[in-house]
C-alpha cells in the first residue's frame, strides 16, 4: 500500500505544481481512500492525505469542503501526534491561511497564535508564523500589531544570520509598508535604504529582489509627491526586472503600475495605457481572473479611460473590478467604496445624475462606518457629490459637503495640504455663481499656492485654478491680473478632470 500511496501523492504535488489543481482532485481522494481501507481510523498517513486534500479544494476555492477537510485532518493528527505536535502545526496553519482567504481573520488569528505556542513548545522556527500573523492583523485594522510580529521576526533573524542576510529584505519591506500606511514615510524609507544595502552586498543590484525594493522605494516618494525622484527609481527596476527575465512576477507588475499611475497624472495617457494593460495580463495569468489584484489593476485602467472621457472603455472594466470586489471583501469594504466611486463618476459622465449620487452616497457610507467621520478616505466621495449637487442646482448642499472635506483635510493635515486643492478650487467656483468674488479668490489663492509649492507639481490642476483665476478676474473688472493668467494657461497643457478618481 506504501509504495502505491506515495505514488499518488507525488502525483498529486506534481499536478499543483503545474497548476492542474482540478486534475489533482482524483488522484488525492484515491490516496485518501486507499489509506483508510488499510489503516486504523487515526493513522498518521490519514491526517496527511486529508491536509492535501483540503489544501487542494482550498486552491479550488472550495472553501467550505477545504474548512471540513482540514478539520477532519486536524483532529487525526492531534490524536496520532499530540496537540502540540509539528504536525497539529502544520495543519492549523493550512487552516489559518484557508480563512486569510475568507477574510476570516478573527478565525486565523485563533489558529496562527496556536502554531505560534506550538512552536515556541517545540523549539522551532517562528518566523513564517509571525509573517503570517502580521499578515492576518493588517487584515484586522490592526498596523501596530502587525509591526510588532514583524519586528520580532526581524529581531529573530538578525539573532541566527546576522544583520546583513538577505532573509531580511522581505521582513524590512513588510514592516516599511505599514509604516507608509501609518503615514511614517521618513522610517519607511529607512528600512527600504536598508534592504537596499543588504541586496547590493549580497545577491548584487541586478537581482529581482533588489529592483522590488526599489519599486517599494518609489512608492514612498509618489505618497510623500517627489514624483521627480519616483521615476527614474522605476525605470531602473523595470530595467533589472527584463534583464533577468522577472517580468512574469507581481513586483514588476506593480512596477508598471506605478509608472503608469506617474505618466497618468501628468496627462501621458499613450504611455500610461499600455503599461497598465501589461500589468493587468501580468495579475490574470499568475492570480486569475477573480484575484483582489486583477479587479485594482482594473480600476485603474477604468480611471485612466474615465480621465480621457471614455466611458465605453471604462464601463466594463469598473463592472468587472465591482463584481469581483464585492464578493472577495463583501458589500461594505473600502475597496468596494472605490468601485461605487468611479462608477459614479461614469454614471454623471453619461448624464445619470440620479444613479451617480446614489453611488457616491454608497461609497461615503462605507467609508464612514470603516473610519469614521473625519478621516480623509471620505473626502472623495464628499468632493464627487459636491459636483453632482452643483450640477442639478442644489447650490446649499455642494457648499457643505466641500467645506465639510475642507475642514477634515485641515484638522487631520494642516490647511495646506496638497490633497485639498481641488476642494478649495471647486468651492470656489460655487462662490463665483453666487457672486461672492472675495470668497472666491481666497479659495483660488490658496489653491493656486498649495499646487505651486508642492513637490511635485501637477500642471495639469494648475492650469484649471489659473483659468478659473481669469475668469473671476474678468467679473471682477481686473482686467490686468485676468491677462496675467491668461499668459500662464498658454504654457500648460489642457487642465485634467476636476472629479476625483483614485485607488484604494
């Protein structure tokens, strides 16, 4: 039975390792058939051919057969084994990932903390089950809680290979990308600057590895608007990345992703529109078409076709990223929040102001309850139905919901932060049909200086503060700076859209 039961299993890893996970289903239940006609009901070789069978209907996406097999897999094993047993380990932590899947987290964090005491018990290594602990509270909301897990994961590391192993790269990058989201892009860089060092001592400045950094790198410098010192970070990665033939991997897929995200915003929609359908091909061949991911990439292209006014081209793309969205994190995660946006932008582009508000509405809903009033997540929603509400004359209402954004942007990031020009400027083109000219240059005036200190200047925006400038000076008979403005139009190039689109 040995001889034939290993058989098929090697069967079985092969098939998964091909990808021919539904071909691999026969050939996992004969190997878990065959051992139980020949074994006692809690042999070890059951719990074995149970773990791969549920890890199987997991990649399946089989979920509820996966909790079931995994289940059965774990109590044969605690009873063959011991509840503290490497293999009880194993097994809870197949569960663990299973439930990551499900955005169980609660459930996950159950059982990673079990493999955690287990191997502290056991003696063993720790550090894959503090990666996927930290993993699991990023799900949770939890940031700090994830850092602490990789800190230790770091700090064990750094105790058994010292400082300068390149294992150390990818805890670095982790705990960098919650720092980032923490808004703490200074210690952010410094872990990137540190894993960079670390790669070029050790697997060379022409590794995959080290171009991912760099990409992580130039994401800082895009979040922080040093988009001038962003770009040639990413052209080098995408250089390393086809030079050793990485390019069928997720980090030179977000690579291209930055960069088209770079040339978008400055109005290179030629360049930008390739590179997002290269990283899109990229996410559906490696993750599929139902893939968190797939729907992003999606959204973004949607976003690129909805600043161009092709809503025939952004339609289905932002349908496809919604129906994917909503049934991989339910009705009311943030990223669904940003489909309802950009679909509500499509929806007013078409004239469906109607739908459109209901959307925005939706989208300022889930964003409220995720984090709070007066977090700036909800400003975009508050931006897009102010333009709405101005659109079908509800002049009152467009006011509050611009002031509203522009008091949550000052309290949370001081009055001149650059995410607020666009609230500035659209309040005071409200102030303009109300003929209060004084509200209104106060409004233009500080927009017109928030754009024009900023490290990266988006010229684009610019040019719509500096026509929005002339116009009012024209109402206002100063002929003189009207002309002023005039002059500076003539060097920019046409102004983007004013609603706002963006990623999750």
């Amino acid at each position: 039975m040995s001889d034939k039961w290993d058989d098929l299993n090697r069967k079985v890893v092969t098939l998964i390792q091909n990808g021919q996970y539904q071909q691999a289903v026969e050939p996992a239940k004969a190997a878990l058939d065959l051992v139980m006609q020949e074994k006692s009901e809690n042999h070890p070789d059951i719990g074995v051919s149970l773990n791969n069978l549920g890890e199987l209907y997991h990649l399946l996406e089989n979920y509820a057969e996966a909790e079931e097999t995994l289940k059965r897999s774990l109590k044969v094993s605690q009873t063959a084994h011991g509840k503290s047993s490497v293999e009880v380990a194993d097994t809870l932590g197949n569960l663990a990932e299973l439930y990551i899947s499900q955005q169980r987290f609660n459930d996950a964090e159950s059982c990673m903390k079990r493999v955690l005491d287990i191997g502290e018990e056991q003696k063993s290594d720790l550090r894959m089950g503090l990666n996927t602990l930290a993993v699991i509270y990023q799900g949770m909301g939890e940031p700090a809680l994830a850092k602490l897990q990789l800190e230790r994961a770091l700090e064990l590391t750094e105790k058994s290979q010292g400082k300068d192993d390149p294992d150390l790269g990818p805890i670095l990058k982790g705990i960098a990308a919650i720092e980032q989201q923490s808004g703490n892009l200074e210690a952010a860089e410094k872990r990137l600057r540190r894993a960079l060092v670390i790669y070029e001592n050790s697997l060379g400045v022409t590794h995959p590895a080290f171009a991912a950094v760099l990409s992580h790198l130039a994401g800082i410098y895009m979040v922080s608007g040093t988009s001038q010192v962003a770009e040639p970070l990413l052209n080098q990665a995408v250089t390393i990345f086809k030079a050793s033939n990485s390019t069928d991997n997720p980090d030179f897929a977000e690579t291209l992703e930055k960069l088209a995200a770079l040339h978008g915003a400055a109005g290179n929609n030629d360049k930008a529109e390739p590179m997002w359908k290269e990283a899109l091909a990229i996410y559906l061949s490696l993750l599929g078409e139902t893939h968190p991911a797939v729907a992003q990439t999606q959204n973004s292209l949607a976003e690129l076709y909805l600043n161009s006014e092709q809503a025939e081209l952004a339609q289905p793309l932002l349908q496809t990223s919604f129906s994917i969205r909503e049934k991989t994190f339910g009705s009311n995660h943030p990223a669904v929040a940003q489909s309802l946006n950009n679909l509500g932008v499509l929806h007013n582009m078409r004239g469906e102001q109607t739908l459109a508000v209901k959307q925005h509405k939706r989208a300022l809903k889930i964003r409220e309850t995720t984090f709070g009033n007066d977090h700036p997540a909800i400003t975009q929603s508050l931006d897009n139905l102010a333009v709405l509400y101005r659109e079908q004359g509800k002049i009152a209402k467009a006011r509050e919901c611009l002031q509203r954004s522009i008091a949550i942007w000052e309290k949370t990031a001081g009055k001149e932060h650059p995410a607020g020009a666009p609230s500035y400027h659209n309040l005071a083109t409200l102030y303009i049909s109300s003929d209060e000219y004084g509200e209104a240059e106060k409004s233009l005036l500080l927009a017109k200086k928030i754009l024009e200190k900023g490290n990266d200047r988006n010229e684009m925006h610019q040019l719509s503060v500096y026509e929005t400038l002339a116009t009012l000076y024209q109402k206002m008979g100063r002929n003189r700076d009207a002309n002023e403005y005039a002059a500076r139009i003539h060097k920019i190039k046409k102004p983007e859209q004013m609603q706002r689109g963006g990623r999750s």
